[in-house]
C-alpha cells in the first residue's frame, strides 16, 4: 500500500481547487449577465416582462439547488441531450445565481428614491436613460456589498456539483479520501481550502458595507 | 394664444376621484400661484401638466400641443415644461455642474462643452457658479434648491411648475430661492407655482387660484383674491371670516 504524506493530499486538492475557482468565477460571471436582464425584465413596464422575472427568481429561488443540478444534468440527460457534467453544472450554477442576483439588485433599484426618476422623467430622459444616468449608478453603490456576499454563496454552491460527477473541490476530496483512507484529515483540508476562499470575501463584503455607511456618497 | 390650456381635468386615484374638473387658461408670462389646503390636489395637477400623472379625463394643451400618454409626446412636453420639486431631487451622484448638464447631454444630445457653458451660465444666474463641483450634499437646502432650478433651466423650458419649492426649506433659507424665483418671473418667464409664501404670491403673481376639493374653487388676481375673498371657503383658509 502506498503511502500519502499530508502534501501528497493537500497538493491534490488544490488542484483540484482550481475547477472550483473557475466554475464559481463562470457562475459568478454568467450568472451577473443574465442576472442583469432578469433585473431589466423585473423592473421593465411591461406587466408580461415583469411577470416572467418574477416567475423565474421564485423558480430558482423555490427549489434546492441540487434538484436545478439534477434536472440539468439527468433531465435532458432522459430528452436524449447528452450533457457533460461541467456544461450541466456550470448552467445551472449560472441560472441560479443570476436569480439570486436579480433580486437582490432589484432591492438597490428599490432604495433609490422615487423622487430620483420623477425628477429624471421631468427633465425628459426615457426610461432606459433614467436607468441607464441616474438610477443604475446609485444602485450601483449600494449593491456592490451584498453582491461580493453573495459570490460566497457561489463559491460554496459548486461543492454540489461533485454529486453529478463534476470534479472540483469535493468531489476530489472524495477521491482522495477513498485512496487514503484519511477522512479526516482530507475533509478537514477541504474545508480549509473553502475557507480560504470564502472567508476574505466575506471580510470585503463586511468592509464594503461599512464603508458605505460610514460615507454615504461615492466619489 | 394661451400658453397653457387645462379643460376639465379629471383625476382619479381608484374611486378617489381627485381632480374634479380643472378649468385654467395660462397665458404667456403669467405668475400663476396655487394655494389650497393639503389635499386638494394642487400637486396631482401640477403633476399631471408634466406627465408624471395620467389624466384620466379632459384635456391638456401646452403651446397648442396636445398632452398625450406615450412617450414621445411625453419627451416634448417636457422639453417645454420644466418642474421643481419640494424635495429638490439633485441626483446626489453628480456634482452641481454635471446635474444641470446631463439632462441636456443625454435628451438633447448637446455636446459637452456647449452643455457645459450652458450648465456655468445657469448655475450663474441662480448665484451658485462658484459651486459647479461641489456635489449635492456639500450645499445647503437652499442651494440645492437653486441647483434645481438652474438643471430646469438648462433645459430652456417656456414654463416651470414648482410644488411648494420652499417647503423643505428652513425659514432663513426661503429668501434666496424666492429672489430666484423673483427674479424668473420680472424676465417674463411663464410660472405655475404651489405656494404657501402668501406674502410673496400677492407680490409677484399674476394670478392666485383657490383650490378646493379637486376644483378651482376661486380665481382671481392676488389684490382681489386676497383681499375681498367671495368665497367661504377661502375666506376660512385666508383666515378671514371666522367670526
Ligand atoms: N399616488 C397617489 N395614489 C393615491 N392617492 C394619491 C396619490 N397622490 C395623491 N393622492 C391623493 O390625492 C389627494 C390630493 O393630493 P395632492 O395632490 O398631493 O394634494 P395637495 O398637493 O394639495 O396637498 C390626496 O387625498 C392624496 O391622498
Ligand atoms: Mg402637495
């Protein structure tokens, strides 16, 4: 039987780790695009927009992440669509974020006074010209702290994708653990490494938040 | 020609019928002070001359032009009708300079430097020039007010409509935004304003409406208005005729 020192273990999970990174940054990323145009779609005047948005953050925000894996993954798996796990696990990581992301940045859109767009509509500017000079930038500020908050989410969510047979963080700790017969000190890794990533984000996340209302302008 | 044509407006708020039947002719240069108890509908009106209300009967006409819903005409009623608000409304992200630009950059497609000379004579002529950069919360009420007079103005609108534009103000702060507004009016500029300074719609307006439960209830010039009110109603909100 081979035998593994702690670097042997700890070597491979952050390689490992690296998927990990880039299936939250792809997530984070796509996610915020789609986000956007769910925001666009939830704020629009269009009641049939409005009502999409609405349907799409309940839908993602109603079910378990897990099951949205598994639906992308087995689901057109059954429609006869042959999807790799990094393809399922990246949209659906995606989908979920951006309805995530959508509500919350709908919520700064909200805070920004009602004043703000009467006094824009009064000087003449459309709405997209509203959004686009006066609202966005404002809401802009205060969203950025949540937002860096919720890449935490993100981070922590791809640890599902090992279930479908994604290999990223834990999913290599469960290789590992089944070569070394060490749990322990795999899993503790594991999380040490999650922790890593997790933990000065959410310091960031805290400091944006105070920042912001300790000064409450943002030039 | 009048300048402004109000013919039975009506405005409702669910079965809160608010505007009742508004009738008002404003000619060119005209002064026009509202005055009324809270809750007569004195900003729904105003509202509803700058689009920010739908109407829900009646009719609007500004230089002829018909007020309709949508938002092209929207666009154009506005580029001729100015508003300030109580609450002054600067957008607190830009500086004072870059308030009274945007709106002209972005609706007018003005190009940046002429927006901004624009901009340097507007602030200028409401006694802020030096304050082109300082941002919104670096001013005081008064001079944030003034700022959005000088963004309206920028716009070169032939009328402005204020609601209660001195209302947030502390008291030491009134004079500086009424020497403005003073000052629009002696240059012929067309006003509708909401107005709780008495004192000052008696000296500088043209004419006073009374309105009264979503109705012109009394309309006259401000000597008239004031001093020989006919109806009871204004004679108890002048404070007259209690006795
Ligand atoms: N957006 C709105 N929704 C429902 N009711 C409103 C709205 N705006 C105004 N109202 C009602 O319309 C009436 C007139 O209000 P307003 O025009 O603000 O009066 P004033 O400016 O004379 O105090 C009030 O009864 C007020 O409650
Ligand atoms: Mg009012």
């Amino acid at each position: 039987m081979i035998e593994f020192s702690t670097w042997d273990i700890l070597r491979n999970l952050i390689f490992a780790a690296r998927w990990t990174v880039l299936l939250s940054l792809v997530s984070f990323a796509g996610g915020g695009v789609v986000g956007l145009m769910i925001l666009f779609a939830r704020i629009s005047k269009s009641k049939a927009l409005r009502r999409f948005a609405i349907g799409y953050i309940e839908l993602f925000q109603g079910t378990p992440l897990l099951m949205q894996l598994f639906l992308a993954f087995f689901g057109l798996g059954l429609l006869g669509v042959d999807v790799p796990a990094w393809l399922a696990a990246g949209s659906a990581l995606i989908l979920w974020s951006a309805a995530f992301l959508a509500e919350i940045w709908r919520g700064c859109v909200e805070a920004v006074a009602k004043g703000q767009w009467e006094a824009s509509a009064s000087l003449g500017m459309g709405r997209l010209q509203q959004l686009r000079y006066v609202i966005l930038p404002q809401a802009l500020r205060v969203a950025v702290p949540p937002t860096v908050g919720f890449s935490v989410q993100v981070i922590k969510g791809t640890a599902l994708t090992s279930i479908i047979g994604f290999t990223e963080l834990s999913k290599a700790g469960t290789i590992v653990t089944n070569a070394t017969f060490q749990p322990f000190t795999v899993y503790g890794l594991v999380a040490l490494i999650y922790f890593a990533l997790c933990w000065p984000l959410s310091r960031y996340a805290h400091s944006l938040e105070r920042k912001l209302h300790v000064a409450h302008r943002g030039h | 020609m009048s300048l402004i044509a109000v013919t039975e407006l009506k405005k409702r708020f669910g079965a809160n019928e608010v505007l009742k039947g508004i009738n008002l002719d404003i000619m060119p240069g005209e002064v026009i002070a509202i005055i009324g108890k809270s809750g007569s509908g004195k900003s729904t009106f105003l509202r509803c001359i700058n689009g920010l209300e739908t109407v829900d009967e009646g009719s609007i006409l500004v230089a002829g032009a018909q007020l309709l819903p949508d938002e092209v005409h929207l666009k154009a009623l506005r580029l001729k009708v100015g508003m300030i608000f109580q609450q002054f409304n600067l957008f607190p992200h830009l500086s004072a300079g870059r308030n009274v630009m945007l709106s002209q950059m972005v609706v007018k497609k003005t190009g940046k430097a002429q927006a901004e000379a624009m901009a340097r004579r507007q602030l200028e002529r409401v006694g802020l020039a030096h304050k082109f950069d300082a941002y919104p919360d670096e001013l005081s009420g008064g001079q944030q007010q003034r700022v959005a007079i000088a963004r309206a103005l920028a716009m070169e609108p032939i009328a402005l409509l204020c609601d209660e534009i001195t209302s947030a103000l502390d008291p030491e702060l009134v004079a500086e935004v009424l020497a403005v507004v003073r000052e629009l009016a002696a240059e012929g500029m067309t006003l509708m304003m909401v107005t709780h300074e008495m004192k000052f719609a008696r000296d500088v307006c043209s004419r006073v409406v009374f309105m009264h439960e979503g109705r012109v209830h009394e309309v006259g010039p401000p000597e008239e208005v004031f001093s020989a009110p006919k109806t009871v109603e204004l004679q108890r909100f002048l404070g007259h005729g209690h006795a």
